[in-house]
C-alpha cells in the first residue's frame, strides 16, 4: 500500500514538474518572439532610414549632405553589428533552454519509469502458490516480500 501512495505522490510531483516547464517554456518562447519582432522592427527602420538618406543626397549636391550620410552610414554600420550580437545571443540564449530542457526530461525520465519489484517469474510463482492453496501470508513469507505486494499481484491478474 506504502508503495502505491510512493508512485502517486511521485507520480504527482512528476506532473506538476512538467506543467512548471510547460508554462515556463511557454513564457520564454513568447519573449524571444517578443525579441525577435523587436529585432525585425529595428532592422527595418534602420533600413528605411538609409534609404531615405540616399534619396536626399541624390538631391543634395553639397559636400555637408554627403558628410552626413557618411556618419549616418558609420552609425547604421554601428547599430547593425550591435543588432547582429543581440541575434547571436538570443539565439544562443534559446539554444541553452532548449539544452536545459532536454536535461530536465533525461533527469526526469528515470524518475517516471516505475521498475517492477518482482520479475514476472515471481508473479507466476505467486499465482501458482495462491492457486496451490497458500494464504497470502505464506507466500510472502516464501518469497521474503511484503503481504501489500502478493495481494497486488493477485488483483492485477484477477485472482482474488
């Protein structure tokens, strides 16, 4: 009996450890969604910004005009590389949550596997034992396991 209420409770602190990731995932998923819009927007303002600076200087015939598309130009170049950075790291960002959930699952799925305690041959001896004629209490005292578990046994396959 102690063992079923182990699995239940294990069973239950499994469950809400995945609805956790699943909700935190969900949560870090939209903000670098967020990120990501962000980083199109900028990269398309910036980009019309040098195309409206061209457009101007093909109208300016000065020298000051073209100075002014130069630092414009440095500038943009200065913004652009900086956006690139943020792109690298978000993605690297993404990348480790990606790794770190992978490692949650691998750690949890020991956890989820609930290993038999008997092989199948005992269940067989137990069954035949029971069919023999022996008390629960026999059996167990012939195979050294608990009382709970032949009676577990013996409800899965039916028999008492």
């Amino acid at each position: 009996m102690m063992d079923l209420i182990l699995v239940a409770l294990i069973s239950v602190a499994v469950f809400f450890l995945f609805v956790f990731v699943y909700i935190r995932e969900n949560a870090i998923n939209k903000k670098l969604k967020l990120y990501e819009k962000t980083f199109d927007l900028i990269n398309q303002n910036i980009h019309k910004l040098e195309k409206e600076l061209k457009s101007r200087s093909h109208h300016e015939n000065t020298t000051g005009g073209d100075q002014n598309l130069e630092e414009f130009s440095e500038v943009s170049r200065l913004i652009i590389d900086k956006f690139q950075e943020l792109q690298k790291d978000n993605l690297e960002f993404k990348e480790s949550i990606i790794e770190r959930y992978l490692e949650l699952e691998n750690k949890i799925k020991p956890i989820t596997a609930v290993a038999p305690s008997s092989t199948g041959l005992d269940e067989n001896r137990i069954t035949t034992l029971f069919s023999n004629g022996f008390s629960i209490e026999e059996i167990a005292k012939q195979l050294r396991i608990g009382t709970g578990e032949v009676e577990f046994v013996l409800k899965l396959h039916d028999i008492k």
